[in-house]
C-alpha cells in the first residue's frame, strides 16, 4: 500500500466533556476529521487508562464517565460504535507472547476517547477499539507504537489522546478562554519546536529538558500517548503536520499528524 492510501496517526487534545459545547475546538476537531481518509477502524490510546499488560476495551460494554462535577447531561451521552472485536484479535496476534494482551470484558470507552470522537466522527459509524497505556516508558511507547504501524496499511486510524500540557493543579482560573499559564505556553513552545524539528530524542527527555516541568505535567499520562503515535509513523523523526494549536483553559491543545 502506498502513502496516499495509508492512513495517518495522530496525537489529540481530548479535553474535557464541555469541549463537547465549544464551537471554535470541536469545530476544528471536526474540520480535521473531514480532511482524512475515511477509517475502517479506530484504535485510540487514552490518558486515561493507564493499565500493564496492554488492555483492550470491549465494543458491548457502556461508556465510562471518568470524571465529575459536570452538567448532568454528559453522563447520558452515548456512543455507540459497531462492534470492534476483529481488531482486537489483530491487535492481540500483534503483541509478542511475553506480553500477552487482556481483552477486558466490561470496559468501554473512556472520555479521552468518545469525547473526541462523538466531535471527529458523530455517525458513531466506526468500529473504535481502545487499547490501556501500558507504561510511561517513551521507548517501550514507541515501540508499541511501531508494532501497531502496520494497522495504518489495513485502514486503522491510530490516536493517541492526551493533552500537551495538563497542569491541573496550578490553574487558577477555570474558563474555557483562561490566559495560559507561563509553564503552559513554555512547555508548548518547546514541543512545537522539537516536533517540527522530528527531534523525538529532545521529546523523550522532557522531564529534565522541557520549561514548564513539572507544572505542566505534574503527573505526566496526557504527555506519554504521543510516543505510540510518533511510533506508528512511518519515519518517527520526521516532521509531522501540527493542525490544532493554541490553548484552552491554560491548557495546549497543540495536536499533530504523522504520515
């Protein structure tokens, strides 16, 4: 399969339920979508399932609403997306023996993933498998990534949904139009760079090399899906298309797009 059938990976800002009522971010969240190549399939790596050995969702089983204090109508939301069982058997025949894959029986999607997706592909029409954050290793991220590089050849979309900066903690105001901290743009500013260099080596040591640590990742699951996107590309080290920057709440929502 060439490249002009091949399907991207990518890297997303998930934001939070209310992205949901955000016209300017779901509406370029959506724009993007549009400008893909139709997947077959999704398979989505959220901050939000940080889990060893590697898990998978399954596709009968209700959404996770893992998060709180929100308006009462986003825990009726639904997504219901056909059933993803035929790539979760490819996924698991892709692991190596010495780390077999659990398919979790009662697991759906979290809002790291179905928040993102009820915006980018709102038919619900797309079998979505989501696969645990096994480590925060940036190595082992990236050769996982790699394993999963031959689903783009097969129609797959991999996404890895994190947010650039996720310094929740040190927020001090809480609007979705809230000035960005001076650790949240620094972080930002810094990874924009590196990525449009292809410098994953500068990325992977961002806990002693980024401005803004660890402010900006004071726990670091939003930052980490990134290496099983840049390990899905065909070249890690080149360049990737960043089609969504700036900042919501304070916080990057820089997202990038690898071929």
């Amino acid at each position: 399969m060439d490249d002009s059938t091949r399907m991207p990976a990518l890297y997303i800002g998930h934001g939070a339920p209310p992205l949901l009522d955000d016209p300017v971010w779901s509406g370029q969240l959506a724009a993007w979508a549009q400008d893909l190549p139709r997947p077959k399939a999704i398979l989505i790596v959220s901050a939000h399932w940080e889990s060893a050995p590697v898990m998978l969702s399954a596709s009968s089983a209700p959404l996770v609403y893992d998060f709180g204090g929100f308006d009462a109508k986003y825990y009726r939301m639904t997504y219901e997306t056909p059933d993803a069982t035929a790539l979760a058997t490819r996924v698991a025949a892709m692991m190596p023996a010495s780390e077999p894959v659990h398919q979790h029986a009662s697991r759906g999607l979290d809002h790291g993933a179905w928040v993102p997706l009820r915006i980018m592909y709102p038919g619900a029409d797309i079998p979505v498998l989501q696969m645990s954050l096994p480590t925060d290793d940036p190595v082992k991220l990236m050769e996982l990534g790699k394993r999963l590089r031959p689903l783009r050849d097969e129609g797959v979309l991999i996404i890895g949904s994190g947010f650039l900066t996720h310094g929740l903690p040190f927020l001090t105001e809480w609007r979705i139009d809230a000035a960005a901290p001076g650790w949240s743009t620094d972080f930002d500013a810094w990874a924009g760079e590196a990525l449009a260099r292809g410098d994953v080596d500068e990325l992977a040591r961002y806990r002693t090399k980024a401005p803004g640590m660890p402010y900006a990742h004071p726990t670091v699951e939003h930052y980490t899906p990134l290496f099983v996107t840049l390990g899905a590309a065909t070249d890690p080290e080149s360049p990737g298309l960043q089609v969504i920057d700036g900042f919501w709440m304070g916080l990057s929502k820089r997202s990038l797009q690898v071929a």
